[in-house]
C-alpha cells in the first residue's frame, strides 16, 4: 500500500499577535508585506485609498476594513503609516470612527514622520483607553521597507518597547530606542532638517556648476573627495543630473518635514535660516504643481532652463 505523501507544515508564526496595518501607501503596504513572508499574521488593512487597501488585502490574505473601529477589533498590534498631523489627529480623534474604539490592551505602532506633540497627544489618548503606543520613525527607503532593513528610531516606555522588540527587529536593520514617546519624532525632524539642507545645496552646487559649463560627472567625483561630499551626493546626484525624480520621497514631505523642525526651533526660540531657505524651495515646488515629484527635484529650481528657472519672456508691446 503507497504512503499517503506527508503534509507540509506550514512555518511556525513567530508571534500569536494579530497584526493590522492603517495606511498602506508604498511604506506600509511594503512593511506589511515583509511581514506576511515572516509568516505574521496581519489580519487587516485601511486606506482612505480603498483599492490600495483591498488589493493588499487579496494579495496577503488579510480584510481591507472600511470602519476604523473594525481594524482594532481584528488586532492586538496597529501600525499607522499616515501622511500628516492632521491624518493621525483624524485616525485616533475622530468624533464618528477611531482605532481608539475598544482599544483596551491594544498597542499602536506609528511609523509616520509627525510633530512631537502630535505623537505625545495620540500617547496620551491611548493611555486613557488602557492601550499602549510606540512611536518607530523611519529614517529608509521603499526598498528597505520590504526587505526588514529600516533604520527605526524608537519613542517609547521602557516596558512597552521591550515586549514589541523582537517585531521592530523584524522590520529593521538597526533599532534606537531614543526615549519616551515625542523624543524620537524630535531627532526625525533633525534628520530629516539636515537630509533637506544637503539635497538643496547640492542642487544649487550642481545648477551653478552645468551653468558655468563644467562636466557634471567631474564635479560629482571632485564632490565626493572634498568636503563637498555627503549622502546625498550618493543618492541624488545623479537622479538630479538625468533629471529622473522618480518619487522615493516627496518634496511635499520634504516640506512638512523642514516645518515640523521650524516649528521645534520657533519653540526654543533658534534661529535656522537655512532650514527656513530650504523649506521655501520645497514649497515653491508645490506651488509649482512638482510637489510629487522625490526631493531631488529641487534641481528643477537651480539647473538653468528647467521648470522652474526658466527665463521670463517679455510680451510684445502691441504697435
């Protein structure tokens, strides 16, 4: 008599927790889905974008819900991955639907990069209704989202970060826990403050040297051996120079980004001139309707001739 073939097992989950995922744009759907392939279990989804949300959903086996309330319902574990203050105010305050419905025992996780002071309010909430929060700012990109390799700064109690750890370790390939919850969207705004610095003035340095007539692959090796060299010179010079500006960070979020480290300085009473210089180019790219274009196009106000450092015309004077 042939043996029956033996049924393969399934991979041991490595957490019991039901784990949903709000906001699932090209961060969250990417973090969601690395953790589907760890065999975690992430039984919902939400998206303003409903069919984002449900073509997630199909494609790692979860619920796209439609109620706020319903996704903390399915889960112990909520990540947030929104765009702004206002969409976390939205999620967690609103008056008609919240994740913070029956969130008793429930722990969020909010990825976003947000205001301190939203992080702390939204803090603050959960612990009033027995829930817990962790704020894990991202300092990566798209590709690191989907592969566990995000740089994750942590805001946190000691003790509610010590029982999510070994998630967190799971999406990331370093983790700094940098104190309580509002501490570590301080030192995001920082990165972030000084990422939107570089990229500016290296776009200025490139602008000004192609209108000179210098060979723009030269200047980039001579940046890169003096002190004209940075991160971004790795990521965007190139990007800038092709004018490929293919969205892997938006000038919108640059944006609000370098006015979330204003707003910190206005409150201590600092001045940042040129966090205030860079911001301004990051919202004339909005004003010019590029906004969703990646950072890196910033190029497009400094190179000459492009879209916006094109010479003015003069209208004829009817005779």
């Amino acid at each position: 008599m042939a043996k029956k073939a033996a049924k393969k097992k399934s991979p041991r989950r490595p957490s019991p927790k039901k784990i949903a995922f709000v906001g699932v744009g090209r961060m969250g759907a990417n973090m969601a889905r690395h953790l589907n392939d760890l065999n975690y279990n992430i039984t919902a989804v939400y998206d303003v974008n409903r069919s984002a949300a449900k073509d997630l959903a199909e494609e790692i086996n979860a619920t796209a819900y439609t109620k706020l309330a319903d996704v903390t319902a399915a889960a112990d574990i909520i990540f947030t991955v929104v765009t702004n203050d206002a969409a976390m105010k939205k999620i967690f305050l609103g008056k008609k639907d919240s994740l913070l419905t029956a969130a008793a025992g429930k722990t969020f996780i909010n990825c976003a990069t947000l205001s301190p002071d939203i992080q702390k309010a939204i803090s603050t909430a959960a612990k009033r209704r027995k829930a817990s929060c962790i704020e894990a700012c991202m300092a990566s990109s798209i590709s690191h989202a989907r592969a566990g390799q995000l740089y994750l700064m942590i805001g946190a109690d000691d003790d509610v970060y010590k029982r999510n750890k070994r998630l967190l370790e799971n999406l990331s390939v370093n983790l700094r826990h940098i104190g309580k919850v509002g501490k570590a969207a301080e030192v995001k705004a920082l990165v972030n403050m000084v990422m939107n610095i570089n990229t500016a003035g290296l776009a200025e340095g490139l602008g000004l040297a192609k209108a000179l007539g210098h060979d723009l692959n030269m200047i980039c090796e001579v940046f890169s051996q003096t002190g004209a060299n940075s991160r971004v010179l790795e990521t965007d010079a190139e990007d800038m120079i092709d004018r490929d500006h293919e969205c892997w960070f938006s000038a919108e979020h640059a944006a609000k980004d370098s006015g979330i480290a204003g707003g910190l300085a206005k409150a201590k009473k600092i001045n940042l001139p040129l966090n205030a210089a860079t911001k301004s180019q990051y919202d004339r790219m909005v004003e010019l309707g590029i906004g969703d274009l990646d950072k890196s196009g910033v190029a497009e106000l400094t190179f000459p001739g492009r879209t916006g450092n094109k010479k003015k015309t003069r209208a004829r004077k009817k005779k």
